[in-house]
C-alpha cells in the first residue's frame, strides 16, 4: 500500500534554531501534501497545504515566516520550523494524498518535536 | 465553520466485545469520511473511506457508517480484541481535500 515517509520521527531542539522535517511519498506522486500539527489530547489541526511547484497555503493563525514550507517535487515536501521556541513543542504529522482520484489520504508516522 | 464531535473520548471494554465509537459533524456538505486509528506517539493510519455518496464500508471486523443529512458516522468494530487498542479518530472533508479532525476515541481492549 501507499506509504507516506517522515524523517525525522524525534528531534530536540534548543531554543532559537530551526528544524527540518521531511514527507516523502514512497511509491506514488502527491501533486498536494498536508501539514498538521496535534498538541496532547486535541485534534490534529491543519497548518498548510503544500502544493507541488508554488506556494503553500496556510490556515488562519499559521506563521508563514516561522513555518516554511516547500515542495519541490511530487514525492517531497518539507517543514522548516524557523527560530524555534518552546511553545512550537508538538508533533508535526504530514499527508500526502496519491493524484489518483478518490484515494484516501495517507499519513506519516509524524515527528515529536521539543524545544527546550 | 465545520466541527467534528467524537463520543466517547475514552472508552474501556473487555476482549471479545462489539464496539460503536460515534462521530458527528455540523455541517453535512461533505465530500467523504474517513476513520483512522493512531497509535500513541505515532502517525494515522487509514481504516475506512466513505464517499459522501455512500452509506457504510466495510473492512474484516470494521463496519463505518454515514449518515450526512443527520451528520453522523459511526464505526462499529467487532469481536474487539487487545490489539485494537488505540485512539481512533473521525475526519470530514469538507469539498476540499482539507480533513477536520475530531479530538478521538480512546479505546483500551483488556484480555
């Protein structure tokens, strides 16, 4: 089945530095890759759609200068987290839905981030 | 604004029961529904799909339901057993391939 590939699975980090995380989609092409991001015991919410070759969209409330995200091909899109502090602890879940049409989405196993 | 509700939030049943884990959502213009189960500290997997035109899907011991006029899913599993310990979680898509996310269920199967 479709397999949705996150890198890194756990990162610390300390204050002030920017982490890079990955989604890649292992054996199929996703035009469109979704970033959520899920605090203890609340929902997962959306961050942005990463669209292949343009600009991601971010939901209301997302820092598009603190959140970078680019996806420069059908099978890779990246999180950057800029200038990281201790509240953007969280866990950051990728998905990447196959451009075939009527697929589900499929996720990544996601990437525990802590700022210390 | 769509809102998705999952009851219970956690819920505790000894092997071999049948389960219904309820989802509802506010607004029913949907395109589909999608069940997923997440293991802690993990990323979701995929269960069950139902296009909007749909009324249930099913996959070995798992039977989804959708009811859009009412707004309400439910995902019924059978014969639970501990292996099915997790949290499972309801998603709508609202016309857009953008999911809104319900807070889950925790279901913990004891042997």
């Amino acid at each position: 089945g479709a397999v949705v590939s996150q890198h890194p699975s756990r990162v610390i980090c300390k204050s002030g530095t920017s982490v890079k995380i990955e989604c890649r989609s292992l054996d199929f092409q996703a035009t469109t890759m979704f970033w959520y991001r899920q605090f203890p015991k609340q929902s997962l919410m959306l961050m942005a759609t990463s669209n292949e070759g343009s600009k991601a969209t971010y939901e209301q409330g997302v820092e598009k200068d603190k959140f970078l995200i680019n996806h420069a091909s059908l099978t890779l899109s990246t999180l950057t987290v800029t200038s990281a502090h201790p509240e953007d602890s969280s866990f950051y879940i990728c998905s990447a839905r196959d451009i075939t049409v009527g697929s589900p989405l499929h996720f990544g196993n996601g990437t525990r981030l802590t700022v210390t | 604004k769509q809102e998705v509700t999952q009851i219970p939030a956690a819920l505790s049943v000894p092997e071999g029961e049948n389960l219904v884990l309820n989802c509802s959502f506010t607004d029913s213009a949907i395109y589909n529904l999608q069940w997923f189960r997440q293991d802690p500290g993990k990323g979701l997997t995929s269960l069950l799909l139902i296009q909007s035109s749909q009324r249930e899907q099913t996959s070995g011991r798992l039977n989804a339901s959708l009811d859009k006029s009412s707004g309400r899913s439910t995902l019924y599993i059978a014969a639970s057993q501990p292996g099915d310990s997790a949290t499972y979680l309801c998603a709508v898509s609202p016309l857009s391939e953008k999911l809104v996310f319900g807070k889950g269920t925790k279901l913990t199967v004891n042997p």
